[in-house]
C-alpha cells in the first residue's frame, strides 16, 4: 500500500485588513511654510505668556508690605485670566498642526523673561510690581513679532489672538507702571 502523502499545509493567505485611514494632512489655506512660522511665533508667546503667569501668581503668593491686599487681589485676577488665554494659544497651535510647548523646561528655553524665584528674600512689592511691567511688556513685544507673521501668513484667527493678548497685556502693563508713579 502506497504511503499516502501527507497533507499538505496550504498557506491561507491573509486577508489584509482594511486600510486604517490615514490623517489627512493640513490643508486650512495657510501654506506649510508659513503655518510652520506662525506656530514658532505662537510656541515663543506661549513661553513668555505662561512665565509671566507664574510669576503673577509667585507674586499673588509672596507679597508682603502695605500694598498686600490690594496688590494680593490684583494680581489674583491677572493670573486667573492670564491662565484662560494659554490654553487659547496653545490650542491655536494645534489647530495649525504642531505640538504646543508643554513642560518648564521648554519654557525656559524659548521664554524672553527671567523667572524670579519665590524664596525667603522675596522681592519687595514695588520690585514685584516693576517686574511685572516688563514682564507684561516682554509679552506685548512677542505678540507683536507673531501678530505680524499672522498677518503675513493670512491667518486670521491668530491675529485676532494675538490682537486681543496685546490688549490686555498692554493694559496690564499700564495699570502696574501707574503704580509706581
Ligand atoms: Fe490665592
């Protein structure tokens, strides 16, 4: 009796998965290039916007002296708008198809303000108030640079971002300049 060959495996060949489909690249209008630029802009202004946040709120916390209260109060309601609007820019980032900055030491390295830190000899109030000026000041000037490659780059919406940012951070810096006069 002939020795019946064993069977054969026959290769099933797989039957490929549906195709997972893919994200499909940015196409808003705004060419590459220039989205590029204005989301470096915007990753510059979120490092300066986010260190003058903390050190508004480092200040909220340490302030000591006769303008305690009123300055206590004051930079509370800088801080808490100041913290609404990260989220804004950070998110105007996205949208244009980069990674937001999102760590201190990103902050650090593309921030144009020093950190003050918060420790036993803290700065006076009138030094607090002083470096919240050309904190805020630091802010306007980078808002400025990113608001005019917006513009260069039609992109609107940041424009109108950065429109607003200025707005307030301008009169930020006028409310805490009139103090020291
Ligand atoms: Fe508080």
């Amino acid at each position: 009796m002939a020795k019946s060959k064993p069977a054969t495996k026959t290769k099933k060949k797989a039957t490929p998965l549906a195709a997972a489909p893919s994200a499909p690249n940015v196409d808003i209008g705004i060419s590459t290039g220039a989205r590029k630029e204005i989301a470096d802009g915007l990753s510059h202004f979120l490092a300066d916007a986010y260190t003058l946040y903390l050190k508004t709120h480092n200040f909220h916390w340490n302030v000591t002296g006769p303008m305690f209260n009123s300055l206590h109060t004051m930079f509370e309601g800088q801080y808490t708008e100041q913290w609404g609007a990260l989220d804004e820019v950070a998110e105007r980032i996205r949208a244009l198809g980069y990674n937001a900055p999102g760590s201190y030491a990103e902050f650090v390295k593309l921030t144009s303000i020093p950190e003050e830190p918060g420790l036993s000899n803290s700065a006076d109030w009138k030094e607090m108030v002083r470096q919240l000026v050309v904190g805020n000041e630091a802010v306007c000037r980078t808002a400025r640079v990113t608001l005019k490659t917006a513009d260069d780059g039609h992109d609107d919406p940041t424009v109108d971002l950065m429109t607003q940012r200025l707005n307030t951070h301008e009169k930020y810096a006028w409310m805490l300049r009139s103090l020291l006069q």
